[in-house]
C-alpha cells in the first residue's frame, strides 16, 4: 500500500512539473483581418495555342459500274459496222483483210463505247472534313500586387485584381517564450 501511495504522488509530481516548465498557457486567437493600401498592380499574361475547327465541303461524283450481266451487243454492233465499212475499201485479197480489220476495230470501238456509258457519273455525293487552325491568343494569368501595411512593403499574387486596399490577417505570437517554474 505504501508503494501505491509512492506510485501516485511519483505521478502527481511528474504532471506538475511538466506543466512548470512548459510555463502557463498559451492562447492562440485567430488572426484579425486589416487593410493595407495596394502601391501597384501589375498584370502578367501568358500565351496559349488555341485550335479552331473548320469544316470543308465539296461535291465528288460518284460513279456506279453495272457489273454482273456484260452485254456483247455493243461489240457486235460495231464490228457489223466496222466489216461493212472495211469491205469498201481494197481489192481482191486486201478487200478481206480491210473487211477484217474494220470488224475488229468496230468491235473494240463499240466495246469501249459500251464499257464508258457503264460507268458515267449518276449522281454526286457531299464529302467534308474538319481541319483545325492554330493561333496564339494572350490570356491573363494573374496579378503581382505590391502593398503596404505598417510602412513595409510586401507583394503577391492574385488571381483577380484587388483594388485600392487588400485584406490582410494579423498574427501575433510572443518574440521569446519564458519558462515559468513555480
């Protein structure tokens, strides 16, 4: 028991001293606002790249191939023209040979007249696309405020410029701490 009663006053007397050299309280109060007067204000930009789309349009034809069925008439066609045509001209053995030649140069004349009107323009279609322009554009970045307060100059910066006077926060703390022992 009295190893207990030791115990406690060994305890007691560690609290208080603590307390003793930490010294009394200390209270700390938020900080007062005051208002000191803005000397300058300064502007500070930046440049930034700024993209601007731009759509563009224009008219292709497009073109359709009836594919599938192939018709010969047009190549008939012509080569009955074109051996008729030829036969008028020569003699003898050439009158076959021109006759021939004109078969087949009709031929592949109304083949190629055929094959082109196969492929003619039916209708056009509207292709766009979006490009993008660039250019440099300035934007504010913030301000650099100088102001005084208690004939000190001080400076900052603000994202929004502050006027004629700028709220400032107060605070006071003691220069030197003093050990207190009671």
């Amino acid at each position: 028991m009295k190893q207990a009663i030791t115990l406690m006053s060994l305890a007691t007397l560690l609290s208080v001293s603590s307390a003793a050299i930490a010294g009394p309280p200390h209270h700390h109060h938020a900080p007062r606002t005051e208002m000191a007067k803005v000397t300058h204000v300064e502007p500070v930009y930046r440049y930034v790249r700024v993209a601007t789309p731009h759509r563009e349009c224009w008219r292709e034809p497009v073109h359709s191939y009836q594919g599938g069925y192939q018709s010969y008439t047009g190549t008939i066609a012509g080569g009955i023209v074109g051996g008729v045509i030829g036969n008028q001209f020569g003699g003898g053995s050439g009158k076959t040979a021109m006759t021939v030649a004109g078969t087949l140069l009709g031929g592949s004349v109304g083949r190629d007249m055929t094959h082109r009107n196969s492929h003619r323009p039916q209708q056009s279609r509207e292709t766009c696309r979006v490009t993008e322009s660039y250019h440099e554009q300035r934007e504010l970045d913030y301000y650099r405020v100088s102001y005084r307060y208690k004939g000190q100059l001080y400076s900052t910066h603000m994202d929004h410029h502050p006027g004629k006077h700028i709220p400032v926060d107060v605070h006071v703390t003691p220069s030197q701490q003093r050990r207190y022992y009671y």
